[in-house]
C-alpha cells in the first residue's frame, strides 16, 4: 500500500506525544490470508488529528495522529469492510474524533464512546444517531488514575437505556477483585484483548482461567481475542499467544470479536505489521466457518443488528 503517513514523534509528552512513543508501521504487509466478505475489524482507534480533536486535559499519554483517513486506508488495504472504533483513554470523554471518523465512514463504521454519568440524554441520542453502540469501562492503572466505580454504575445504567453494551479493558490478575462488580453491570459485557491473561504460564494461567470462568458463568459475555503483540513473551510472530486466541475462538465461537487495535497506543517494545496479525486469523479460527462468525457473524450482531435481521 501507498505508504503510511506516520508523524514523527515529537514534544514533551502532554503537548505532544514522548520522544520515545512509537508511531503505527508505516508499510504493514498485505497479508496471505484474505478475511471473507464483510469482515469487521471490531477494535481499533482514530487518534486527532491534534490540530482538529482536543485530547483530554487528564490524559496518560498523547499519541501520534492517527486519523480517519488512514484508518479507512489501513482497512481497504487488510481487505476487511468495517471498523468499530473505540474510543481511548487520550481523548477522555470527548467523543468528537470517533464520531468524526464514523460521519466520514459512508457507514462502514460504529463507535464505542466514553461518557460522563451525567451525560444529557439529548447527547446520548446524538451519540446513538453518530453510530455508537457502546461505552467503554478502562481498569487499567497506567491508563486511568482511578476507575470511578459509583460513575460507572450511573453509566451503565444510560447505556442500557439505549440498548447499549458495555467494553471492559482489566489486567486479568486484577479480575479476582473486579469480577463480582463487572457482573453486577447490566447486559451484555465485551471483554478486551482476551482479558489480558499472563501468557508466560501458558494456558494454566489462572488470570485466564478466571476470564474463562466469566464466559462459561453468563452467555452475556463476549471476548476480543486481539492484541498479541502486548500479551506475547516471545515477540513477532506471537506464537505464544495463538493457544489463547484458538481457545478462546472454539469454546466461544458465537461470542468472540476480533481487532487490530490499530494504531496500536502505547507499544513500547515494538510496533506490529498489521498484516501479520492478520494472518494470525487461521491460526486462532481455523475453519472458514469460525473464520466468518469471528469477523463478520458476532460483530455484525453486535453493531449492526439491523443487517442481520434483513438477512
Ligand atoms: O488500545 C488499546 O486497546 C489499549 C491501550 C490503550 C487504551 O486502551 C486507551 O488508551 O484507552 C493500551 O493498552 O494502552
């Protein structure tokens, strides 16, 4: 593909993103495998363009521009059809870049926003209008300063309200202490990048076999099986996370979403080539039947429930 317009890094952190914060792979590959029609890339982020979106005064980190444009083009050229972006922590509670990205989508995209437990229902409503379809709860320290669980709950209860779901971003380790509040949240629960098992031990981990326990406890738990490249011990080519995702893939195959997590924030030890991850995609679902309620059965029901019921 034309090649990437990835900005330099540059800026003291807050103003602008740390010398040392690594930009999306500028060339990613065109990958072998070829997703079936309609494919959903069902996480994944629009960052900015700084000049144009604010990014949140309490932000952990301020990222490289990762705009609309380039996203649709990172999407053509993976031959996936769709997107859900996810709002990120750096943008705070200003949906403005995603809803942005979703307006300019032709309606190849829906949104997962961050809101404030006072949000007008008039802005819910704009918000549903704009494509979102679910709000996202963040429990990671390095992240958010601190997770307001009596917000979220005021939040949670709006979401249900528009007949929304609700994404989770926790440490797994850190689940034997938020599992009875995440269960106690209403509807249907989107578990991000596999929970974040620690892959070091193996499929034994018991932070894993926690995640697990609260997919077989309620069918109202769905699970991302994506980001290899922040769970892997070995590196490139993330072969030591392919039993997770297969796993995960074949006991829930009705339930499972797949991302990119493009533009991939805060990636310290290397940047991904979107392509291989890609072709991970066999690895972890290996039938063509596993293949399409991966990436276009479960998303589609989730996002664009509407499609599925004219079928
Ligand atoms: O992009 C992701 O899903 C993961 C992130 C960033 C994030 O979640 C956020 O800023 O909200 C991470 O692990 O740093």
């Amino acid at each position: 593909m034309a090649k990437l317009n990835a900005a330099k890094s540059m800026g003291d952190g807050l103003s602008g993103p740390a010398p040392d914060y690594l930009s999306f792979h500028p060339v990613p590959s065109r990958p072998a495998f070829r997703p079936p029609e309609g494919a959903v890339d069902a996480h994944c982020h629009v960052f900015g363009p700084a000049a144009q979106f604010n990014f949140s005064p309490a932000r952990k980190y301020t990222p490289v521009d990762a705009p609309a444009s380039q996203l649709f083009a990172l999407r053509d050229h993976l031959g996936f059809a769709r997107n859900v972006i996810v709002q990120a922590t750096c943008h705070g509670t200003d949906n403005a870049a995603m809803l942005d990205a979703i307006a300019r989508s032709k309606g190849r995209a829906r949104g997962v926003a961050v809101i404030e437990k006072d949000t007008s229902d008039t802005e819910l409503a704009r918000l549903h209008d704009g494509g979102v379809r679910g709000v996202r709860f963040n429990f990671l320290k390095r992240l958010v300063g601190d997770a307001p669980k009596d917000d979220y709950i005021r939040v949670a209860a709006r979401a249900a309200e528009m007949g929304w779901h609700i994404v989770v971003y926790f440490e797994s380790d850190e689940l034997a202490d938020l599992a009875p509040f995440i269960t106690s949240l209403p509807g249907t629960i989107v578990i991000d990048h596999m929970g974040r098992p620690d892959i070091a031990n193996g499929l034994e981990d018991p932070g894993f076999a926690r995640v697990r326990g609260l997919m077989d406890r309620e069918d109202r738990f769905w699970i991302k099986v994506s980001c290899p490249e922040r769970l892997t011990v070995a590196g490139p080519p993330y072969g030591d996370v392919v039993p997770f995702g297969r796993k995960l893939v074949a006991d829930y195959p009705d339930r499972v979403l797949w991302g990119t997590d493009w533009p991939h924030p805060n990636m310290r030890s290397h940047m991904p080539d979107d392509g291989a991850l890609v072709d991970m995609i066999p690895q972890i679902a290996p039938t063509a039947e596993l293949q399409r309620k991966l990436l276009v059965d479960n998303p589609m029901r989730l996002y664009w429930p509407e499609e599925q019921a004219n079928d």
